[in-house]
C-alpha cells in the first residue's frame, strides 16, 4: 500500500473563497452567517444562513455560467483551485490515472428548485437542461469535463458525511493502486425558499440571536438553539507520495487514515457507539495513538443532543486522551454546508496542521455542563501540531472520519 499525500487546496465558503481568507475567517472569528433575503424566509420565522458572496460572472460568461447550477459552480472554482494550488495539469497518458471523487447532498437544488416554481408558479414550462443541472453527480462530471480527468469519478450522498466520504473513499483508490491522483472533495447550495422551509418545518435551525445575528450558531454551548445552514465547496488534491515526489510537489499533510460506520439506529437522532466506531477505525487504519492526534475538528452542529453525543463519543473513543485533546467547531462561523461540509472541516484541520494554529470554537460563553472537553473557546491557540482528526455525521447514521498527519 501506498502513502497518500495532499498537494492542493480550494475552498469557497462563507467566510472566504481563497484558503487564506478561509483560515484567516476561521482564527480571528470573523462569521458569514446572516439573515436571509426576505424572499428565502417564510412569513413567521426569523432565518439565518452561511451565504457565499459569489459572482459566476468573475469565472463564466453568462451562457457559460448557465450550464451550472450553483453547487457545481462553487464545486468548479474549489477544483480549479486546489488544482492550481498543486501545480497539477496532468498530460493525456496521466489524465487516466487521474480521478475525481465528488460528495453532495442535494446536488443541484436550485435548478429542481427552479424547475418546481415555473411547472406549479410559472408558465408550467421548465428549462430543458433541469435534468443535467439538477442531478447529484453534475458536479463530478463538469470537474472531470472541464479538467479532463479520465480516471475513475464517483459521487457520494451520504448527507452531512457526503464529502470526507469522498476523501476517505478516494484514500482507499490511490492507496491501493486505483489511481495516481484524485480531486476530492464536495460542494453544496441548498440555502432556497423551500429548503429553508422544511429544515424549518422540522424545528431543527437555529433562532437567529437577537443581538447579532452573525452569532446565531453556537456549537456545545448551553444556550445553543440548532443548526445553521451554510453553503459551499472545498477540494483537495491527494495524490500518491511517488506522484508527488516525481513533481517535486509542496506536501502539505499526509492523509493517514479513514474510518466509517452506521449507527443503525436512527434516520436523524445521532447514536455513539456508531461515532466511536468511526473514531477508533481511522485511528487504527491510521497506525496512531489517541494520544497521538493533538486537534479533532468536531461534527459540532449545535443541535441540543448532537453536541451531547458527540462530546460522548469524543470520550469514549478516546478514553484518558480525550482530557487534553483540543476541539472545536468551526461550524460557528461558517455554518452547515451539509455535503460539503465534511471537505470544509478537513480542509481546515489541514490548515491547523501546517500552520500550528488550532481555530476556535466561535460564541461559546458558557458551555453546556454535558459538554465538557476542551473546545477551544473563542480564541485561536498555536500549538505544534503533528496529527490532526476531522469528524463527519450524517443524517442515517452515516459516520465518516479522517486522520491526517505531518508528512516526514
């Protein structure tokens, strides 16, 4: 088996759409969350979301930018920008050897969305291209169109794990002799009328906080109120160590290990011993010790029993280490990208590792007393880093974990 290594980054976010602007956001607590439009929230709720300031205008032209929904527009600029940040363009013969590993929830949700107002709202037509912007896998496709990667592509849609499955899932390819090079990640653009709606509807998001709505998500905090939605994408670029050694490649991290396991318990209450399960899996198919892994980028998605669970699981999973293992969640200031948000977390778990610089967990005033480890509240810490986990859970009890350490 081969080791696996990251050469490149991209990210669009709520909070930046550079990796520097991202991890910059990330350590000085600066929040994309904010109201919604008037014309996204329902008459009797006050909403907040993680909205992207994206301009396709700046990467397409209009006929060009009309092919792609959202959530693969994002998806194309993180590709093109982890591509770029690895100095990658692989030749004809290493376009077959080269893949893509894509994770979404929804997929194109504005353009069914679409779709669904001109059919019941509009002049009962929709657009002749809804099939192609709307499916799940548009986005893997227009990667591997655009960039002419030839290898294999798959897509995954386990909810929130969406996209560290795809991470995890394109380690296993390159690892084992599947592919040279693979563009994983995920993407997400959910925040629409009537998605707000029925994420609403199962009283699940959070109040918007009276004073600031930029401080609307609060994760393992005692007044916490649920989960924001947010919107975006991240990709990273993994490649095998001989590839990148051959291009005398920048590493930043080697990925070391993946672990996934089902709760089999419930559709949308998380279980433990599922998320124990995944923890103990990627540490042991990444060769480390508990008390080897100094940063956890916690699932921590401010929902009243998510964060208890977790913070259960954290424990369990690593017994006596768990007293000194820093988490947090950065899903404070960006939100819940859903599909994307499990490429989002790792990519700045990744951040943490090369630059030493552990992000906060953002507005946590006062902790819920059932939520009791270090969560790194409110302010960035260095700290000298050499291997680093990112937690992934999905609604169905889908689990998804990444292990990355220091390349040496």
């Amino acid at each position: 088996m081969r080791r696996v290594v990251v050469t490149g980054l991209g990210v669009v976010s709520p909070i930046g759409s550079t990796v520097g602007e991202f991890f910059d956001a990330l350590v000085h607590g600066r929040s994309g969350i904010r109201r919604v439009p008037d014309d996204l929230r329902s008459s009797n709720a006050d909403l907040v979301a993680g909205l992207v300031a994206f301009d396709a205008s700046v990467y397409w032209q209009p006929h060009q930018s009309a092919h792609f929904d959202r959530a693969t527009q994002f998806a194309l600029v993180a590709a093109r920008q982890a591509l770029s940040d690895a100095g990658f363009a692989p030749s004809e013969d290493e376009s077959f050897r080269t893949g893509v590993y894509w994770g979404t929830g929804l997929g194109g949700a504005n353009a069914i969305e679409d779709s669904y107002r001109q059919l019941y709202a509009g002049n009962g037509r929709v657009r002749p291209t809804t099939v192609v912007l709307g499916m799940n896998n548009a986005a893997a496709g227009q990667i591997s169109i655009t960039h002419g990667l030839r290898g294999p592509i798959v897509n995954f849609s386990t909810a929130c794990s969406s996209s560290a499955t795809s991470i995890g899932e394109a380690f296993r390819a390159i690892r084992d002799g599947y592919a040279e090079a693979i563009v994983a990640g995920g993407s997400e653009a959910l925040i629409t009328a009537g998605n707000l709606r029925a994420w609403d509807a199962m009283q699940a998001l959070a109040h918007a906080d009276a004073r600031d709505a930029s401080r609307s998500c609060k994760p393992f905090s005692a007044n916490r109120t649920g989960i924001v939605l947010g919107e975006g994408a991240a990709a990273v670029l993994l490649e095998s160590e001989p590839s990148a050694r051959r291009r005398n490649a920048r590493i930043v991290a080697e990925v070391a290990g993946y672990g996934n396991a089902a709760d089999a318990h419930g559709i949308s209450k998380p279980d433990a011993d599922g998320q124990v399960r995944a923890m103990r899996a990627a540490l042991a198919d990444a060769h480390v010790d508990a008390t080897d892994v100094g940063y956890l980028n916690a699932h921590g998605t401010a929902t009243q029993i998510g964060d208890v669970v977790e913070t259960a699981a954290i424990k369990n999973a690593f017994g006596c280490a768990s007293k000194t293992l820093a988490v947090s969640s950065t899903k404070a200031l960006h939100g819940h990208l859903m599909g994307a948000t499990g490429a989002v977390e790792f990519l700045a778990a990744l951040c943490a590792l090369d630059r030493g610089l552990i992000p906060p967990t953002a507005h946590l005033e006062c902790a819920d007393p059932a939520c009791d480890l270090d969560y790194v509240a409110n302010e960035a810490r260095a700290r000298s880093l050499d291997v680093v986990m990112s937690n992934s859970f999905g609604f169905g009890g889908m689990n998804a974990v990444l292990v990355a350490r220091r390349y040496q």
